[in-house]
C-alpha cells in the first residue's frame, strides 16, 4: 500500500512539470502585452498549475514529516515477511558458534 504523502508528492512533480510545460510560452506574451484570449487562458492554467504543485509539494511534505516522526514499535510497523522466510545472505559473516562447528580458531 502506498502512503499518502508518496502519492501527494508524485501529483506535485506532475503539476510542476505540466507547469513547467505550459506556462513559459504565454508568460512571454503577456508580459510583452501581446497575448489574446487563448494565450491568457494558458498563463492562468499554468499559475493555477504552479499554484496547485506547491500546494501539494507543501502537504505531502508535512505528510511525510508526521509519518516519519511517528514512534513505531513492533505492535504498529508495517506488515514485512518473516525472517524465516527470508534466504541467507552469503556474505554475512559466519557467527561464533558456525565457527567453532567449521574448526576455526583463534591465535594459530
């Protein structure tokens, strides 16, 4: 299951690049005093658009803050696997006990 400020924080970098996109073209005309009505409509669309990213960017991150701020104990963690049900890891080093089955000993 995603958390919510992940999907806060996609819709943001969307916004923004939707933004990014859109709103230089008409900022050009307009500043220039020569846009029409259609150019006018796509500055407001990208204002809107940039509004919107920062918005969500500004939520998501508050979102996300609070989440990892959250004590977590093992009544509460999200659902992992079992550690039975997890392979070995070969480049672990071999315990105490795995050695003196294998024969090592120190200082010869």
């Amino acid at each position: 299951m995603k958390k919510k400020w992940t999907i806060l924080l996609v819709l943001s970098g969307l916004a923004f690049a939707a933004c990014v996109v859109i709103l230089p073209r008409p900022l050009v005309a307009v500043a220039g005093g020569e846009a029409d009505a259609g150019t006018t409509v796509m500055f407001v669309l990208g204002l809107v658009l940039l509004a919107d990213s920062l918005g969500l960017l500004a939520v998501g991150l508050r979102l996300r803050s609070r989440d990892l701020n959250t004590p977590r104990s093992y009544d509460n963690r999200d659902a992992t696997g079992l550690d039975s049900d997890r392979k070995p890891n070969p480049y672990d080093v071999p315990t105490a006990l795995n050695q003196s089955q294998m024969g090592h000993h120190g200082g010869q």
